[in-house]
C-alpha cells in the first residue's frame, strides 16, 4: 500500500510489501512521485489522483 499526497503525487509512505514488490527502500519511495513508477501516461495518472481526490476515495488503482 502506498500513501500519497494528491496536491504534489509524492509518496508519503509505503508499506514493506510495496517495498519489496517495487524494490525500492522507504527512503527512496519518499523521494518519489506517483509517476515515476506507474506504467500509465502521466496526464492519466494526475487525472486518476484528482479524481480520487475529489471524491475522497481512499484506495487508487492506478493499474
């Protein structure tokens, strides 16, 4: 599970399955946005975040 802040897509935090799927320390996934790991293009993935957002979803699938 990721945490993310939907003003600026960075990560806030990840747990450790998110981690290890994606092979990335805590650390780094903090210094992440959204886009920098997802496969969409990026206009559809801010879209998907706005739209969470707005709506006040907690989950996101950005698959």
């Amino acid at each position: 599970m990721l945490l993310i802040d939907p003003d600026t897509s960075e990560r806030i935090n990840a747990n450790d399955s998110t981690i290890h799927f994606y092979k990335y320390s805590l650390k780094q996934f903090k210094n992440m946005r959204i886009i920098d790991i997802n496969t969409l293009p990026k206009e559809q993935v801010f879209t998907e975040v706005n739209n969470a957002k707005y709506r006040r979803e907690v989950i996101l699938n950005l698959a």
